[in-house]
C-alpha cells in the first residue's frame, strides 16, 4: 500500500493510453500516425543541430552547464530525442491500445519505462522552457552583456517548440504534476550554492552565474530561490495545463461541428433515399 501511494505522488501516469505516443490531437483514429512520427524526429533534429551550432559558436564552451538556460536546451532535446524513440518503439509493439495501471503489489509495466520517463521530462521542459524565456526577455535573473547568436534559439524557440507541442501532441498535463519541475530545479540551486562556495566564476568573470543567484547577497538570492520553487513553478505549470485544456476545448468544439455536419448530411442522404424526387 504504501509503495502504491509513494509512486501515485511521485511518478503517477496512471490511465494514460499508449495512443497519445503515436498520434496527432486533432485525429480519433488510434493507429500509428505516420505523420506524426515525421514530425518528431524532425524537431529532434532541429534541436540536436541547435546544440551543435550552438556549441560550435559559443567562445565559452566550458562555461555551457552552469546555466539553466543551456540545461534547459540540452533537456528539451533529450525530451524531443526522447520522444521520437517512444512512437517508434511502441509502433514496432502495439497490438491494441491498452492502459498504465498500478496494482498494490506492484506496477504494471504496460506502458514502458520509456514512455513514462518521456511524460516526465515532457512536464519539465515545458515548465522550464516558459520560465528561462519569461525571466530573459523581461531582463530579470540575466547578466547585462552582448546579445548572442544562440538568444533567440535557446531562450525564444524553446517556449515556441513547447506551446506548439501541446497543441500538436495528444500528451495530458496534470495539475499536481507541478513537483516534477522541482527534480531539476532543487539540485540546480544546490549547484550554484556549491559552484559559488568553490570560487566558481561566470564567463564574465563574476562571482555568481545569475545576480540574483549571488550568494553572497542573501537578502536577494534567498527569497528569489524560494519563490521560485514555490510561486514561479506552481505559476508556469498552472499556464501549461491551461494551455492543455484551450487545446482539449478547441479540439471538442472541432470535432463537434465536424460531427454535426456529417450528422446532418447523412440524415439528408438518407432523406432522399427515402424521398426520391
């Protein structure tokens, strides 16, 4: 029982079809979606040629992991990377659509490691992203310095990947799945606080890598990190599942009408089957 609880809070995906891998949001046919399959591993290769161009350009090569803006791309590809593998390995061993369920002695591997551990970077990298490009752009927690060639790609077309995403993929986003975020945000500040007390330096030179991760300023750094990890993820992933339920509403509202349509023009071929001039 106890096991039964720890993994519902922790890592719970139960009742997600194995349908939601290999299909498009705007289509009810359960079968594998071959355009959908075209179109994650076009954006896994986009993303992993953005690492790369972004590497190749960067003249701080060695400074890449200490920011969360860098980890987040890196993230974001393997969730892209990632996802492109699920379809393709479901595609090669669905028989029908089935469900994830847990038992109390144990959990159903119905739905593979793989595909679970895509659902969770998936509710990551979409919180992530929206953070890295909301606190960029609006100039807050970023050291004043040069634009980059990389800006756009890493702070612009991550959040603009992960919207399309929602829209386009039939995955489900959960309320209480917010913690998730927390898996990579926690040990993040517990780096910085560990790459500051070792004298780490940014690529610039200062003693901090965001100056509102500056711990030598703890009336700054301190409320900044708590609000974060309380206020800023239950905020970012609260805007991610509505943009799941704008997608479930516009996608009902569609099918509706394209049923109601259909509905109406076989009632009137059936109307004049019965009733031939």
């Amino acid at each position: 029982m106890l096991k039964y609880v720890a993994y519902t809070i922790c890592f719970d995906f139960i009742y997600i079809a194995q349908q939601i891998f290999y299909t498009l949001r705007s289509t009810q046919r359960n079968q594998v979606s071959g355009y959908y399959l075209m179109y994650r591993l076009l954006v896994a290769t986009f993303f992993l040629s953005t690492v790369v161009f972004g590497l190749s350009v960067s003249k701080y090569r060695n400074y890449w992991l200490i920011y969360l803006s860098d980890i987040g791309i890196l993230l974001q590809t393997l969730h892209l990377v990632t996802a492109a593998a699920v379809p393709v390995r479901l595609s090669s061993l669905i028989k029908k659509v089935t469900h994830f369920t847990i038992k109390y002695d144990g959990v159903d591997d119905t739905l593979p490691l793989l595909a679970r551990f895509s659902m969770f970077l998936y509710n990551v990298t979409n919180v992530l992203t929206l953070g890295i490009s909301f606190f960029f752009w609006a100039g807050i927690a970023f050291i004043d310095r040069e634009p980059k060639d990389t800006d756009f790609l890493v702070h612009g077309m991550n959040s603009i990947m992960s919207v399309s995403d929602i829209f386009i993929s039939k995955r489900p986003c959960r309320l209480f799945h917010f913690h998730h975020s927390m898996a990579v945000l926690v040990p993040y500040f517990l780096f910085t606080v560990a790459y500051w007390a070792a004298g780490g330096r940014n690529e610039y030179g200062g003693s901090y890598i965001y100056p509102v991760l500056n711990w030598d300023n703890l009336p700054l750094t301190i409320p900044f990190v708590m609000g974060i990890l309380t206020v800023g993820v239950i905020f970012f992933h609260t805007l991610v599942w509505t943009f799941h339920l704008l997608r479930d509403g516009v996608i009902s509202c569609a099918n509706k009408d394209v049923g109601g349509v259909e509905l109406h023009n076989n009632i009137k071929h059936q109307s004049l089957r019965n009733n031939p001039a």
